[in-house]
C-alpha cells in the first residue's frame, strides 16, 4: 500500500495530470500576472479582536481608508476578514462575519482596481461575499471545514487561496515539506472535483496554523520546495509569533522580521505575500526580486 506522501501525489496527477505553468492568476474577470513580480496581498481586519490591527478598522469609512491606503502603496489584493483566526479566538459566526465585510466588499469594489479577497472559511460568507463582487476565497481551512466552501468558488468562478491547517501536523513524525502534501493534495483533489480551475488556485503552507516553532523555521527555509505542487504560492507570516519566538518581541515591534522572511521567500520563487504593512513589504519584495532576478 502507498504511504501518505505517494498518494497525496497520486491524487495530484488524478485530479490535475497537466498543470502547466501558469502565466496569470485568473479571479473572475480580473487577472494577476505571474511573471515573478511579487505580489502584496494587503491585510483589511474588520475585527474586533486580530492580534496586531483589531478595532483600527471597524468603521465603513476607515476600512475604507485603510484600503486606498493599502492599494497606494502597493498591494496587488486586498485581503478582507471579518473572523480573527489568532491564537485562542472565538468564532463570531457567518451571520456576523457576513455584516462585517458586506458593506465593505460593495464599497470598495466600486472604487479600487485590486482583486478583493475574502478571507473566510464559511461556504455562506464566501458565497455572501462574492455576490457583492469578490472575486478571491482564502479558506484558512482548505476547503476541507465547510463541504460546500468548493462549489460556492467554483459556480462564482472565483480564486481560491488554500492553506494548509491540518490539527495533526504538529505531532507528526518525518519530513515537515513531505508532511504537508497530504492535506493540499486533499484540498486540491476537493478544488478539481468542484470544478475549480486549477489556473485560479493559490496554496498557502499556513504558517503558525497548528505547527511548532521548529516546524515552522523548517518550511520557511524550504519553501521552493513546494513550487512541485504547480501553484502559485502564498506566505502569511506578517507580524507572527514565529517571529516573536526568535526576536521576543510583540506584535508592534516585529515589522523587521516580517520584512526579512518576505525577503527569504522571495529569493525562493513565493508569489504571493500576506502583510500588515505593505509599502516596506512591497519595497523588500522588489528588492529580493532583483538580486534573485540576477542570478
């Protein structure tokens, strides 16, 4: 019998024998080059609680603010969320999360040029959202929560940035980049069997998401490694404790951290980069870029 590296491989080749290198993201009618240009996906909390910006961006008026801001400054996407998922969060439910990002999903669709991401791991509110004209689902679960989180992207046409979150990884012998291709092979199976177009397919390694200090360090230095899989990658390390564990610092004080593993993870061919703070992020990411660019 296959053990789980070999069949999460099987899988890959049964749902996607042809992945051929993608030349652009498609979201829904807006499209997001992939020429090794790095892309900023800026980070808009409409939460009370999130462990670096909660409360700053509640109002209609400051999200909105915030997210012209953001664009200015460089972000390729603009990523919504309306339900912390920090260490020891609670769960605000769709109904909430759905009142939180709606008004803000309608206004800044109207005004910015940015694809808008809605950061969910409910069917409801992901459905909710791209109705009002999302047009990119990051599922913190990998479509592997909500059993209807596949089809609701699939019938709106919309991306889907999948992030590995498996509660067993932590406690899991082996191979840490070996370990994570089960459960993305899972998501991608469940993303193929949908419909979903593998051309609109991101995968996140979902740093500090159910994984050690160790663990995480190790995928961060081996991150290229995933670039098998054939889908643009996502990093979403700004301002975490994987940081704080090195450097012992809190949250405000860790934007020179973030700063040095976006540049890690540009040298390493990641597309895309989850920040709080996106015009040094955007400034480091050309930076890498270049010096990568010139090998």
């Amino acid at each position: 019998m296959p053990d789980r590296t070999s069949f999460s491989f099987l899988l890959i080749f049964l749902f996607f024998p042809s992945v051929p290198a993608l030349l652009e993201l498609l979201c829904r009618d807006r499209r997001l080059p992939l020429d090794g240009t790095p892309h900023i996906v800026g980070i808009l909390n409409v939460t009370d609680d999130s462990f670096f910006d909660g409360g700053q961006h509640n109002s209609l008026s400051a999200a909105l603010s915030h997210a012209r801001l953001l664009v200015a400054e460089g972000a390729s996407v603009i990523d919504i969320g309306g339900q912390s998922t920090r260490p020891g969060y609670v769960e605000v439910g769709p109904e909430e999360e759905i009142r939180r990002v709606l008004p803000v999903i309608r206004e800044l669709v109207r005004h910015v040029a940015v694809p808008l991401s809605i950061d969910t791991y409910h069917a409801a509110v992901a459905d909710a959202a791209l109705e009002a004209g999302a047009h990119i689902v990051n599922d913190v679960h990998g479509l592997q929560r909500d059993p209807n989180m596949a089809e609701v992207i699939a019938r709106h046409g919309a991306a889907a940035i999948l992030m590995h979150n498996d509660a067993d990884f932590r406690t899991t012998p082996g191979d840490v980049i070996e370990n994570l291709k089960p459960f993305l092979a899972r998501s991608l199976a469940l993303a193929a069997a949908a419909g979903i177009d593998p051309a609109r397919v991101i995968l996140d390694p979902g740093i500090g998401f159910a994984k050690t200090q160790p663990q995480n360090l190790a995928i961060l230095a081996r991150l290229s490694e995933l670039h098998v899989l054939g889908h643009p990658l996502l990093l979403g390390a700004s301002r975490k404790s994987v940081i704080s564990h090195v450097l012992d610092l809190p949250p405000n004080e860790r934007l020179e951290g973030t700063l040095a593993l976006t540049a890690l993870a540009v040298s390493q061919g990641v597309q895309f980069h989850r920040v709080h703070d996106v015009s040094a992020n955007h400034r480091a990411a050309l930076m890498a870029a270049a010096v990568r660019n010139s090998r």
